[in-house]
C-alpha cells in the first residue's frame, strides 16, 4: 500500500512520531559512554537519511525545523571535535554520500533554511582534516554537488559553498574540479555563460548591508581564487583566458561600483583583483613592446596582430581565416552566435593547452589534441614540399628534355639546310652555266643581228625608204578609229604571238574586282578611334539603336538608360563634319558600319544634343542637390553655432585674460586676438614639466572653476563638416545648377513651339520636371544667401576682415582647436589613471608590506606552525575570506608572473597556512 501524505501531515501522528524519537533518544542516553562514541556515525547518518525520507512527505514547522538542525549542528561539531576514528567511522559508513544525498533532494523550503548551511557546514567539518578532505576530494560527485547548493536564496549557505569551493582551488589538484563544478553549475542553473549566476549576486543590491559585503566579499576572494590558484599561479595565459570570461561578463563596472560600500576586507580583494590584473596586462603589452594594450579595442589587437604576422610565413593564415570569418553566418538578432562560439573555444585550446595536450581549464572540445594536429599539419607540410620538389623536378625533367629535343631539330635543321643550300648552289652553278651558254649564244646572234643591220642599212641606202618617215603619218592618221576598226583583230593577233601574257590580264582583272568588292562592303566615314569606342559603348548598353532613339524621345521613363551611360552618349554626339558626310552616303546606309549607322540615326532626332543633355541634367540634379544641400547647411549651423556659444565666449575670455597677463601684467592692453592664435595654445609648453601645454593647464583650470566649458563640443556640432567646405567651389556648383536649368527650359520652349513626332514625350516630362527642380533650387539658392550671410556675421562677431578668409580656413581653425582640446582633455585623463594606479601600486605595497610584517611577527608568537589535524582547512577559509592568502612577497609575485606561457614550473605559492596535501 503507498502511503498517504495526508496521514503523516496529522497532528497526532506528528506528535506520536516524535514522542517515539525522543524516547529512542533516551535510549541510547543509557547506554555505555564507550559504546556510544562508536556508534554516533551510525545515529547522525540514520537521522540524516530520515530526515530526507520525511520531507517528502509532510512540511516541518519552525520547531521541527529547529530540532533537525539541532541534529545536523550536532553531527557538525562531532565531526569537528570527535577523535579521528569517529571520522573514520563515518567516511566508512559513507556518510559524505548521505550528506550529498540529502542535498540533491532537499525540497524549496528546507533549502531555504538553516539546515541547508548546516550540512554544507558538515561537509566542510569533514574537510577539515587530510583524510576527510582527500575523501570528499575523491568522491566524483561532491563538489558538483556542493556548487549546486547556489542557487539557493540563502546568504549565509551561498558563503558557506564559495568558502569550500574557493579553498578547494588552492589544494593540490583541486582547482580543475571547481572549474567542472562550474561548468556543471551552468548547466544545472541554466545560465548562458559560466560564472554567470555570480556576477549577477555580485551586482544585485539587497539593502542589508553586512549580509551584502559579507557575500560580495566571498564572491571576489572566490574569483580571486580561481584567477591564481592552480594552473593561474604560474600561467599568463591562462589567467587572461579566465580573467577575459569575467570582464566580458561586465566586472570591471561592478567592481568600481563595489568601492562604494567602503569595506576594508572587500577593497583587499579587489585590490588583489586589479594589481593581478594589471600585471598581466602589463607583461602581455610587453611582448608588443607596447606599455599598454585595450584588449576592448578590435580595431588595436588587430593592428597589433597584424603588424607581428607581416612579414611571416604565418600571415596569409591570419588573411584565410579572415576571409573565412566574412563568410561566417551572420544575423543581427545574434542567432548564429554558436559558430563563432566555436571558434572562440578552438582558439582558447589552442592557447592554453600544454605540451602533453592536458588543458588547465575544461576542455570544451574533447579529443581536440593541438600539438597532434599541428604534427599532422607538419607532415601534411613536409609532404606537399616533397610534392612541390618532385613536381619541381619532374618540370625540370621535362624542360631538360625539351631543350634537348629543341636542340636534335635545331641540328637537324641546320643540316637540312645544309643540304638545301648545297643543292640550290649546285642549281644556281648550273644554272649560271647555263645562262652563261646563253649569253654567249645571245652574243652570237646580237654579233649575226649587227651583221644584218648593216647588210640591210647598206640595202636600202640610196632607196625610197631611205626617205620615209612614219612619224609624221602619226600626226594625219584617226589611230582611235584604227584601234576599234582593228581592236578584235588586234586582240587575236596578241593572243596568236603571246597568248600567256593575255591570260595574265585577264586574271588581274578578276581580283581586282573581288578586292574591291570587299572594300566597299562596309562603309565607314568616323574617326577610326572614335568609332571603336562607340562600338564598345554600344555592346555595354546592350540596346538596339532603334530603343535608344526611343528611350531618348521618351525621355526614358523606362529607366534603360543609367547617368553613366548617358554621360558616356554625350561623348558620341554627332558633330557637324560627321553629320555632313553621312548625310552624304544615306543612301548607302545598309553598308554603314556599327558606329557611322548609329551616329546617322541619332543625327535625324531634331535637337538629339539638347534632349541628351537635358536627360542627364534630370537624371543628375537630386544627386547634386543632395551634395550641396549638407555643405550649405554646414555653413550656416556652424555659423549660428559660433555666434551663440556661451562656453566658446567663456573660453575666449579665460584666453585673453591669459594673453594679457603673460604680456603685460595683470591688465593687459588687448581687448582680442585673432581666432588663428587659438592653436597656438597647443604650442606653448610649461617650463616646469614640458609634457604639459598651455592647453592642458587651461584645461585644468576650466575642470576647476569652468567645468561648463569642457562640453563645448556639444555647442559646436557642425563645425568639422563647415571646415571641409570650399565656398568658392560650391557657390560655382550651385551657378552650374542655375545655368543647367535655364538651359532645360530654354529647350523645353524650343520644344513646345515645334511639331513633335509620336511617342516624343520631352514637352510633358521635363515640364513636370522643371516645376519641381525650380522650387528645390530656389530653396538651395534661399539657403546660400541665409549661409552667406551667417557667415559674414560670423566674421563680424569675431573681428575678422570678410572677404579675406574662406569658411574652410575660419571653421578649419575652430575644428584644429577642439580637436586639440579633446586630445588634451584625453592626455589628462591618461596622466591622471597613470598617477592613480602608481599610487595604488604604492599602497598595495605598503599594506602588503605591513601583512608580511605582522606574519612574521605572529609566526615568531606562534614558534610553531599549523598542526595538520586542527583544522588546517577552517584557517585556508579563514585566510581566504580574509585575503590573506594571496598576501606574498610582491618582488616574487613580478618574477613568476614574468614566467609566462606553458612552462611547467613547479613553485610553490607561500600562504598563511600550510599547503595541503592529502
């Protein structure tokens, strides 16, 4: 049958069971003292487990409650006082399991109650000697179980566990299993980071103020703790890995905000906090050779990064995984933060992790060995180079063989050559034989022909023909009616004596004919050039010219033609020589080439120039408002900005009281100065300290009797942007606007007098647009004149001649000056943490000094040191809570934190107690 929790929650039934216990009670009262030492494990561990069995059933009021911690209290200093072999008999017994059991089970209003810090005190009772620590220590649940005990709302219970957590991280190998207990913690709790949960408590404000320092106070010297024991005494990198979990975590801030309670054992450990925190810093900047790096500044790590990788091998690396991070997901709401969390836990291993790939903190990647992965990229290495050399010299091989081969044709060549020049000259011998038999056959019959000459000339001297002289026939004779009487007979002849000759011609004709058939095939009269880039234009806009005509008469409300591409077609207007001789060969069109048809074709649209221009002024005026409507009202804010500061007219007046008493005494004679000495101020350095200016001490003076002033950047927004403006250049951008919308409506009453053709729809579209562009334009050209003449008060107000200084030279002056009034300010601010931290330095010192001085002198009383048996593990937590046990001497703690990195060293840090060892 199952029980019936209504039964238990009777009063009768209560009465009753608490009758039988005490009677139980007086029972064992009576028995033998001897037997009852033995026995009270067996007693505490039965009630405990009683205990919770029964709060499962029914709730306990206050008296139960008081009874039951009566109990636990009890077993508390049992554990405390009884000797060993009552702890014996309890570790034996497994008691620690029944305390941690009953800590797992505890319901809401038990954990909320003193028995709940009782047990937690039970534990550390158990603790308190080398066998009942080694066996809490050993069991693989007990401080993960204990870190749960957290989350309860109960201050003292809450500094009880970080008391134990934060003294287990300075006993040998039990710093790792904090760090898991707080991984564990995070998982239990549900927080998004570890270490969460406590700088919420550390943050919270309760309103009782000693329940409040006494938990914010165990909560640092627990950070603290975890910060420098274990792998952190030692290990620079290691404690930046944590102490970066708990700034991001937003630290720093609260920290500030503790000094405000003014405790002296809170300061004490946030004191430790920020002078650890500040020699690391300190070491890490030195290995930039920097005396300072803000690891809150992305922009600075990464020129320090990048700056060190270089010229390395390393730095295309750095490059991929900066081109691989682009590509990471990415979503504003941070929905995909998982995988840059992953890639931050890889790089933490990476860091951290030691030669035999142990990780001082908890792996949060298992099976993620560094040195093994970087030995396989090593060998991937070695083997893609002994790749690339047999690569390199199966290249080589080949380019060897290649030359050889080259040179076998080369030799052979030649010798074909050889061979070919010893047959052409043995051809050209025989042919010079041959031509030399010629000649003298030649010369043979010329001596035959001279002989026949002179046979002949002696024939017909003294006959008719002696006399004739056909020369003059030439003269009578119609040689043209000859020539078509006897063409044909003349062309046959020809044929009959040299018919190859005739063929000749006629194949000359033939290709004559077929070369200049090809030259007339594509006709082009523009500049060879100029038509090559209109091709180009022309394949980019990617529009027949018959959709460009009609883009152009539409005024292009389809939006096919962008600015670019229209101030490219202003380049290609057909000009008038080129319209001239195009018109010459319109009937040829067809033959046109590319360029020369479309340059005809945009000649025939009336006014194509105009209407191009006008197209690309509507296309290109809100683009020009929209740059010179910012530079307009730069001036004029920034004017007005000037003339109504009162912090500006403060400052001057503070300036001058300066000027006149460093030139002549108290009264000066100048009643102003000229706003360009204003940046001189910066110049003029102390010649007491030359790092201060006269900038610097103004400054100083202002946050004392002034501080109004030093916000005046407030009063003078606009300035920066009115001292990049060159008016001259915007008043001649402002007249081109002027003249390109005259120039629009000029057109657009040419085009309104004319016949328009259909689908020409320059008239109605540009009207619109001149409507809207005059009004735009009118209020740009009013707020010129406004600007203009703010600017000329501007001058006026402070005593400047108008018309001899530009508004980038006067507003340039202002800006150069608050520029150096914020550098200044900054300068001060750094002097001013320099001489703070040097000064806290200097009391951390000194009050380390006076511990160590008072331990000497208490050790000296004591002349013995702490007995291993009595209760070494309550001094740790005393010494801890008190911070007492990160007291050493400081020259040691500077030369071990110089040993950075994962070395290994095995020192010992020197605590107020005795290490422990179990």
């Amino acid at each position: 049958m199952g029980l019936n929790k209504n039964l238990y929650s009777h009063p009768e039934y209560k009465e009753y069971f608490w009758d039988f216990i005490l009677e139980i009670e007086c029972q064992v009262e009576q028995e033998d003292p001897n037997k009852l030492a033995t026995s009270w494990p067996d007693y505490y561990i039965d009630r405990i487990n009683s205990m919770a069995a029964m709060q499962t059933l029914y709730a306990f009021d206050e008296e139960e409650t008081e009874m039951k911690n009566k109990i636990v209290e009890d077993l508390k200093t049992a554990l405390r006082t009884q000797p060993m072999r009552f702890v014996t008999r309890f570790i034996e017994l497994d008691g620690l399991s029944c305390l941690l059991n009953f800590l797992k089970s505890m319901d809401y209003e038990t954990s909320e109650s003193r028995i709940h810090t009782s047990v937690i005190g039970c534990i550390k009772a158990l603790m308190n000697n080398s066998q009942g620590r080694a066996h809490v220590l050993a069991h693989p649940e007990s401080i993960n179980i204990i870190s749960q005990s957290l989350r309860t709302e109960n201050i003292k219970t809450k500094i009880a566990v970080l008391e134990i957590l934060g003294a287990v991280c300075l006993v040998p190998d039990g710093h790792k299993k904090v760090l898991q207990a707080m991984l564990h913690y995070q998982v239990y709790a549900a927080e998004r980071t570890r270490f969460q949960s406590l700088l919420n408590e550390l943050d919270r404000s309760m309103g009782r103020y000693r329940d409040e320092v006494n938990l914010k106070t165990a909560i640092m010297s627990f950070i603290n703790a975890v910060l420098n024991a274990g792998a952190g005494e030692d290990n620079l990198e290691f404690r930046l890995h944590l102490r970066y979990e708990f700034l991001m975590l937003g630290i720093q801030p609260v920290i500030d905000k503790l000094r405000g309670h003014e405790n002296a054992t809170l300061d004490r450990h946030l004191d430790f906090f920020e002078m650890v925190r500040n020699e690391d810093d300190l070491e890490l900047a030195k290995r930039f050779d920097l005396i300072h790096i803000d690891t809150k500044s992305a922009s600075q790590m990464f020129e320090l990064i990048k700056k060190r990788l270089k010229h390395t091998d390393a730095y295309p690396y750095l490059l991929s995984i900066l081109q691989h991070c682009l590509q990471m997901p990415y979503k504003r709401n941070g929905g995909n933060f998982q995988q840059w969390q992953l890639l931050d836990r890889i790089l933490q291993q990476i860091v951290l992790q030691d030669e035999r790939g142990d990780d001082p903190d908890i792996a949060p990647l298992e099976n993620f060995n560094v040195k093994n992965i970087i030995k396989m990229l090593v060998n991937e290495n070695e083997v893609k180079q002994w790749r690339d050399q047999a690569e390199k010299f199966r290249k080589d091989h080949a380019e060897l063989m290649s030359r050889l081969e080259k040179k076998e044709r080369e030799c052979e060549t030649k010798t074909q050559e050889k061979d070919e020049m010893m047959k052409t000259l043995n051809k050209m011998k025989d042919k010079l034989q041959k031509e030399s038999l010629e000649l003298r056959q030649t010369r043979d019959q010329m001596n035959d022909l001279v002989a026949q000459l002179n046979e002949f000339s002696e024939r017909i001297h003294g006959t008719i023909w002696n006399e004739i002289d056909d020369l003059k026939a030439f003269k009578v004779l119609d040689l043209e009616d000859f020539e078509k009487m006897f063409s044909a007979y003349q062309r046959h002849q020809d044929l009959l004596t040299n018919p190859s000759s005739c063929k000749q011609k006629e194949m000359g004709s033939t290709e004559d004919l077929y070369l200049s058939t090809r030259k007339v095939k594509e006709l082009s009269v523009i500049d060879g050039r100029r038509a090559q880039n209109c091709v180009i234009l022309l394949s980019k806009l990617k529009l027949s010219n018959e959709e460009i005509r009609q883009a152009i008469l539409k005024m292009d409300e389809q939006e096919d033609l962008a600015k670019d591409m229209l101030e490219q077609l202003l380049k290609f207007v057909p000009e008038k020589s080129d319209t001239d001789l195009l018109e010459e060969h319109k009937h040829e069109i067809e033959r046109m080439a590319r360029a020369d048809r479309f340059l005809f074709e945009m000649s025939r649209i009336d006014h194509y120039q105009q209407r191009l221009q006008a197209l690309f002024f509507k296309k290109k005026f809100p683009e020009r408002l929209a740059e010179a409507k910012p530079k307009v009202e730069a001036i004029l804010l920034a004017s007005k900005e000037l003339i109504r500061s009162k912090r500006l007219r403060q400052l001057l007046e503070v300036v001058l009281a300066f000027g006149n008493y460093m030139n002549k005494g108290q009264r000066g004679s100048a009643y102003g100065f000229k706003v360009s000495s204003l940046n001189k101020i910066a110049d003029t350095k102390s010649s007491i300290d030359r790092n201060i200016t006269l900038l610097h001490y103004l400054i100083m003076i202002f946050e004392k009797n002034y501080p109004d002033i030093l916000d005046i950047q407030s009063e003078l927004q606009h300035l920066p942007e009115a001292a990049k403006v060159n008016l001259v250049e915007l008043e001649k951008e402002v007249n081109n606007i002027k003249t390109g919308l005259k120039a629009v409506e000029a057109e657009l009453d040419y085009q309104k007098r004319r016949m328009r053709e259909s689908g020409d729809r320059f008239v109605p579209v540009m009207s619109d647009f001149i409507t809207v562009a005059s009004f735009s334009f009118s209020e740009l050209e009013d707020l010129l004149n406004e600007a203009r003449d703010k600017y000329a008060k501007a001058l006026k107000h402070f005593g400047e001649s108008e018309g001899k200084m530009q508004p980038d030279e006067f507003f340039g002056i202002f800006d150069t000056f608050l520029q150096s009034f914020a550098e200044a300010k900054q300068d001060l601010e750094n002097m001013r943490k320099k001489k703070e931290e040097e000064e806290r330095r200097a009391r951390m010192e000194a009050m380390l000094k006076e511990q160590r001085e008072k331990e000497r002198r208490q050790k000296k009383a004591k002349a013995g040191s702490i007995s291993e048996e009595s209760g070494e593990f309550d001094d740790l937590v005393s010494a801890l809570r008190s911070g007492e046990v990160f007291d050493k001497d400081l020259s040691k703690l500077k030369r071990n934190r110089k040993r950075s990195g994962n070395q290994g060293l095995e020192t010992s840090r020197e605590r107020v107690v005795t290490k422990l060892n179990y």
